[in-house]
C-alpha cells in the first residue's frame, strides 16, 4: 500500500533543521530511510539525501525500482546496480558515490554520527552496515541522530494510524494462539504459531499492509528469563506462558509482552500478576503531558523494590515505538525529558525470580491530552488459553 506523504512529519524535520542550521541530512538506516521517504528497502543499501529545501534524493537498489515507484514520497530516485560487471566493490560503495553526488551542493550536512540501533530492512537476515568510508565522505558533517530522534519522538495522524495496523494485528495474532496453545509443545512451537500468523494473515491485513513481520522471544514457567533466546522448552501448565512480541508492518512496529496459561494459575503467580498489576497501572496514570520521563522510572523501580524485588528490572520500563521498535525517549532515573502528547511509549515493568520464572506486562500507549490510551485490544495480565 502506497501511504500520501506526511507533510506533517517531513515539515517538522525541516524545522528541526532550520534550528541546527543544517542543509541537508543523509541517512542510511532503513527505519531513517523510511521515516523520510516511505521507501523501506529490501537489503539496507538505500540512502536518502533530505534538503531543508527542495526535492529530497531516494538512492536505492535498481532491483527496486518498482517499490520505490509505489512507495517513495519523492520523484528524484536514483538507482545503483546490485552487481556491476565493472565494478567489485559491494554495492554499499555505490550508494556513497551517489550519495555524495546528491549532497554534493550542501554545506552544512547531517549524518547518524551516533546511531546505536536501527530497524531491519525487509530481508533482515543479513543487516547492511556501512564502512568507515560512509563517514570520511562528508568529513565536516554534523550529528543528526538527536534531531532525528526529536523529530520522530511525536507521532503524526498518519503514524499513529500506521502504529495503530501493528497493535491491532499482534492482538489478532495473539488471540489465534490462545486457541491453539498446548501443555507440552515447545515454545519454539508456540512462537511459530504467532510468527505464522502476523506473516502470514498480516500481509494484505485490511487492504493496507504490503508486508507484515513477527518478531518472536517464548518462554514458559521457569523459562522466564531476560535476553535468553526461545528454547524448545515445554509449555508449563499452571504457569505463564510469555510472548515478548514485535510486529512489523510496512516499517512501523509494535512492542508488546503478553502471556497466557494453559490450565489454572499456580497461587505463586496469581500473586506475581497482582503485585504487576498495580506497579504497572500505576505507571500508565502517570503517563500524562509533562509528566517526569526519570520519575517514572523511579516509580517503577520503587514499587518493584517495595514488593520485594529490590534491582529489577534488568531493562528500561518505557521507550518509544514507531518506525522501531525500540527508540527514543527512554524512561531513565539519571535522565531527563517529559511524557509529550502524540508520543508512543511502550509500558514495561517485570519481576523475575532467581533461578527462572516471573513475569513482564507491556502494551503500546499513546499519549493524549486526557492521559495514555491502550492501544492493543489483547488484554493484560495473564490470560487462559
């Protein structure tokens, strides 16, 4: 599906540029690519060369000329070949030439001097990464990875609605895999089921969706760990088991945690979900405009702390989702920042027990002038299957 550009969102950079003093930026991450172009490629070897004034530049790989003929916001589209019978380098090399042809009457330029992460591009097995000569190209360029960061931190209608695909179709999703979650099948099992039915049911979801990925981490009972990978583990009857989900639909993702039993609850857990629970409404009520980013973090921890879990969690309690799944702002006790209107936060406090086991409860919020709105239809808690 073809999105009408988003003059709201491609304006506001502008105005961010205006207050840098910058030219023009030239981004190479898929999720900047995107944000700037709608143009979300196939194997990362694309680039943007975004002016502060005038028609923006979408280098991309001539494979893809006819993506970038229903996809991008910009007529000026330039191609490199995949593989060049004159030329060896990889096809990263190709896109600086035309990059730096692009920005070639720019003084002042912007690149993602500090990009720590990015989001996939379509294929996403192999993620492209540039060399350093990306960088010696524009040798007096300036860092735009904070203005791009301000700029994609408040979400536009068109976004929101983009956001609002990934949410609706990762609770989909999830509802397809309550009614097919087993005691004993393997979490790998579980995890295919969803990741089966966001790609599968999720391309061509509505009419609107081109492409749809599912991202996946399962585990189950004393499987419930932090940053360990799916395992074929059993499903644990009486205990959760936990989705830590991703959907991806044309560029714009989610970020969930959800969890579902098979059986009845062990009394441990329905303990566990309680104590959650109010840690984690108490952290949606205070998501309002001007609400403290550090002071949430602190309120998470404290309550936490107060349970009896002192130190947890072990990862961030809220970021921002849009065109990644995870980006900023981030909630952080030394930080700073506010809670703003049109933001997207994912919500995500989590009591995990030594030796394995606990639980995590997180949903994307949209923030409004009347406090967050939930934005999957999936419940929280812990859910019979």
């Amino acid at each position: 599906m073809s999105w009408p550009r988003d003059d709201a969102k491609l304006e506001r950079v502008r105005a961010l540029m205006v207050e840098e003093e910058l030219d023009a930026l030239v981004v190479r991450a898929p999720d900047n690519v995107l944000y700037l172009s709608n143009f979300w490629g196939m194997k990362g070897y694309d680039a943007v060369v975004f002016p502060r004034d005038g028609e923006p530049t979408l280098i991309a790989l001539e494979a893809s000329a006819d993506d970038a003929e229903s996809a991008a916001w910009t007529k000026d589209v330039r191609f490199l070949k995949g593989y060049d019978e004159r030329d060896p380098r990889p096809p990263t090399a190709r896109t600086l030439d035309l990059a730096r042809d692009a920005a070639r009457e720019y003084d002042r330029v912007g690149l993602e001097l500090s990009l720590g992460t990015q989001a996939s591009d379509r294929m996403v097995g192999e993620p492209t990464t540039y060399t350093r000569d990306w960088f010696d190209a524009f040798p007096n360029a300036s860092d735009a990875t904070p203005l791009l960061a301000r700029a994609r931190a408040l979400k536009t209608t068109q976004e929101i609605e983009r956001i609002r695909l990934a949410n609706d179709l990762c609770a989909e999703a999830m509802d397809y895999v309550r009614d097919h979650l087993r005691t004993g099948m393997k979490a790998s099992e579980a995890a295919a089921l969803w990741q089966g039915f966001v790609h599968g049911f999720g391309t061509g979801y509505r009419g609107q969706v081109e492409l749809a990925l599912g991202f996946s981490l399962v585990w189950s009972g004393a499987g419930i760990r932090t940053f360990t990978a799916t395992t074929d583990r059993p499903v644990v009857e009486g205990e959760p088991t936990l989705f830590e989900i991703w959907v991806c639909v044309d560029g714009y993702w989610c970020d969930h945690t959800k969890n579902l039993v098979a059986g009845e609850l062990s009394s441990r857990y329905v303990e566990l979900e309680q104590q959650l629970t109010e840690v984690y409404d108490a952290a949606v009520a205070h998501c309002r405009p001007g609400a403290s980013l550090p002071e949430l973090d602190r309120l998470v921890r404290d309550a936490i702390a107060a349970a009896g879990y002192p130190g947890q969690p072990s990862h961030p309690v809220c970021h921002g989702v849009g065109a990644r799944a995870h980006e900023p702002p981030y909630a952080h006790q030394a930080g700073t920042g506010t809670v703003e209107e049109n933001m997207v936060l994912a919500i995500e406090p989590g009591i995990y027990w030594d030796g394995g086991g606990g639980l995590r409860l997180e949903d994307n919020f949209l923030i409004t002038g009347d406090g967050a709105e939930k934005l999957s239809a999936f419940p929280d808690g812990i859910v019979r299957a």
